[in-house]
C-alpha cells in the first residue's frame, strides 16, 4: 500500500507477500503540515491469479 499526501511522492506504508492471508489492519502515519489531502494505492507485483483489495479507508486523528 502507498501513500501520498498533498503533493508529495507516494511511500510504501505496508508490504504483503502472496502467502499471507488477508485481514484488516491499521496503519499509523505522521502526516506533513499543512497537507489537505492523501491518495492511497496499491501495486500488485508477480504473478498468480489472486488480488487485492484495499477498502474501507477511515482517516482518523489521534
């Protein structure tokens, strides 16, 4: 998973191999000042039939 906020370049925030099952996680990120927006990605790499999917992104402020 990459994230980028404002216009900044995207960074690898989390990192997962083929033979890891899926299941939510939380991912804690230090956001830079002043940024008002955030894009979140993701890259499928490899081969094989199966994908991923990211969904239910919830920003929250801690």
């Amino acid at each position: 998973m990459l994230i980028s906020s404002g216009d900044g370049a995207p960074v690898t925030v989390r990192t997962r191999t083929a033979d890891v099952p899926s299941r939510t996680g939380t991912v804690t990120l230090r956001v830079p000042a002043g940024a008002r927006t955030a894009r979140v990605r993701s890259r499928c790499t490899g081969d094989g039939n199966r994908y991923r999917v990211i969904g239910g992104v919830r920003p929250a402020q801690s």
